[in-house]
C-alpha cells in the first residue's frame, strides 16, 4: 500500500494541519510506503516572497521530521525536486475537462472572496493529479476541503485509464470524520487565510497562550451550565485528552461553575504537554540543518526513480516518439 500526502510551504503549520494532515501521514508510515513532500510548486499559485517561501519550506521540513516523520521508513522530499511534475501534470490537463476544474469549490471560494486567479490556481487541482498519480498512491490523508481534488484526480485517472488501459492507479481520500474540519479561535474552519489559528510550534508560548485565551465562546456565566458540544474550547480538547479526560470535562461543562477561561487554561495545558517532546526534538533538528538537507535529497533520489518509471511508461502509452 502506498501512502501520500503534501502540505504547501504558505505558513506555520496549525493545529488543523497536524491533525487532519500531518499526523494520519505520519502515522500510516508505520502501515506502508509513505510519501510526503512540501508542495513548493503549489505555493507559486500565490506568488509568494522568496524570503518567506524558503524559510517556510525549511521550517516545514523540520516541523514533520520534528513531530515524528521517519526518513528510514518514509520518502520525504520537496515537490519541486521531482521535475517530471510538471510534466506529468501537463499530459493530465489534457484529459481534464475545463468544467471539472470550474466546480472546484477551493477555486470557487477564493474567486468569490475577491482574488484575482492566475491560470495556475485553476490548474492547481492536476498538479495535485500529477502528484497523487505520479507514485501510484493508494490513500490520501488531507482535510476534508481537500476531497474533492482527491476526487477530480480520479476522474482524470479514470479519462486516462479509459484511453491507455490501467496506467494509474484510483486514488482513495482518507479524512478522518473526528479532524476534518478543526475548529479556528472564531468559530470557523481553522485556516491560516483567516487568521485564527493555532501555531503548533510557535517559538513564543506566551503567544500561543494568548491564541487560545481568544477563542470565541458564548457569553454564559461561570455558574450557568454549558454545552460541551457547541463550544470550541471542548472541540479543541477533544483532539488531545483521554475518554476519561473527555467525559470529565463534559460533565463539569454541564454542572456549571466552570470558567470558560478555565478551561482554556486547560486546553493550553494538554497542548503543551502534547507537544513538548517535538517541540524538544525540534530545537535538536534546528543545531542539524545538515542532517534535514540530506534527508529532503535522499527523499527526492527515491521520489525521482519512481517519477522517471512511471514517467516513462506514460510517455510510450501517448505515443511520443522517444
Ligand atoms: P490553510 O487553510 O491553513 O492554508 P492548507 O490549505 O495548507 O491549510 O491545508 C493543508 C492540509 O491541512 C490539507 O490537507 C487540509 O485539508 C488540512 N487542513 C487545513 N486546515 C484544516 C482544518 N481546519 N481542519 C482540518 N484539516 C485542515
Ligand atoms: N493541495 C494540498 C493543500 O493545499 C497540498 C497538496 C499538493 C497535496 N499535492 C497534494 C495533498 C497531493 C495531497 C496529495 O493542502
């Protein structure tokens, strides 16, 4: 079984991104070959700074490795170290019926909120195609926003396959129904776009209390009784307590008496101790930037042997004439 998943280089990852994303990664190395990579080309869509491109795509490098990426059992690597994306992904478009791209929901919310798209944007989804079928992948964990890219790379699979015979392989979304849509400090799906979020290795803790002192909750008194399950507080919670930790907090919501500053505190609390052995492991990655530099080449060595494969076949099945 083939795993893989990417995550562009466009900020500090959030406690979404760990969740949905990154940590069902991770945790599949353990199950078959994973490949996880930093979608460096999909961060050229928002043609971003080059200071800030770099250094976000260093910082996410040692974020995976930090939070328990195993370059010994998974291929770790950058996107734009495989050149033959590119070309895969151009080779797909023309299997790729404009109105596929059109109801794209991620192209249509950020044209409806006000950006001006570059025909990258709308090509964005085969370039996540050319990733997906580029190693014959099996399973994709991502968000639940992500589906349906999930879902249009195998339509453009199936176009492929219905020409050429069983070239690639139909990729499956994994989303975890529990993680799929974290919650931000206002409510709202949590996303760097909005500014609500929740660093998970922000070098400031007194920054990151701060965050989570300002997560949105209804105006009840301390005494008032509270619903556990309309509160982001407790959604929060949820993602790193026990059952037991689960139920006890629940029930004190329900009781009444509890602050909501409280339980704040609380949430803090267990995210701390969640992340303090990564955010130990990652002040040790940062001494080593070697040692990561070596990790993203060797992941892109094995990357590009599987690339110049299915490359290759790909290129006899349309016909060039190599
Ligand atoms: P952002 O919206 O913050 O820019 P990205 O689009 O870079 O996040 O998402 C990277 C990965 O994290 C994707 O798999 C996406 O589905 C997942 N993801 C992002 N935000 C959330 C969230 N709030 N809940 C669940 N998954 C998320
Ligand atoms: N589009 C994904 C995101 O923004 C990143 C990505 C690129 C990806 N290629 C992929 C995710 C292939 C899974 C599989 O989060």
């Amino acid at each position: 079984m083939r795993i893989l998943s990417g995550i562009q280089p466009t900020g500090a990852p959030h406690l979404g991104n760990y969740f949905a994303m990154m940590r069902p990664v991770i945790e599949l190395q353990e199950k078959g070959e994973a490949y996880i990579f930093i979608a460096d080309y999909h961060t050229v869509t928002v043609t971003p700074d080059p200071k800030d491109f770099k250094s976000n795509s260093i910082n996410l490098a040692l974020d995976f490795l930090a939070c328990g990426l195993d370059p010994e059992k998974a291929v770790f690597f950058r996107q734009s170290d495989i050149i033959q994306i590119p070309e895969l992904a151009w080779i797909l478009s023309c299997f790729t019926p404009m109105g596929l791209l059109e109801r794209c929901h991620s192209y249509k919310d950020k044209v409806a909120n006000g950006i001006v798209p570059n025909c990258g944007l709308f090509y964005y989804p085969v370039l996540m195609a050319a990733d997906i079928l580029m190693y014959k992948s099996n399973i994709v964990p991502v968000g639940r926003d992500q589906k349906q890219h999930v879902e249009v790379t195998r339509d453009i699979a199936q176009r492929f396959n219905n020409k050429y015979g069983d070239v690639f392989v139909l990729p499956e979304p994994q989303i975890k129904e529990n993680v799929a849509t974290v919650v931000g400090t206002d409510g709202r799906k949590m996303s760097k776009s909005y500014g609500n979020t929740i660093e998970i290795f922000n070098s400031n803790l007194k920054k990151t209390r701060k965050s989570f002192m300002k997560i949105v909750t209804d105006s009840k008194t301390p005494e008032e009784p509270k619903d556990p399950d309309n509160c982001s507080i407790f959604a929060l919670y949820k993602l790193f307590a026990s059952e037991k930790q689960i139920d006890n907090m629940a029930e004190r919501y329900r009781a009444g008496g509890l602050m909501y500053g409280m339980a704040k505190q609380e949430l803090f609390d267990i995210f701390c101790e969640y992340f303090a052995p990564m955010r130990k492991k990652r002040e040790e990655l940062v001494s080593d930037m070697g040692y990561v530099e070596s990790v993203l080449r060797k992941g892109a060595e094995k990357a590009s042997e599987v690339a110049c494969q299915t490359m290759s076949d790909i290129r006899k099945k349309v016909g060039f004439w190599t």
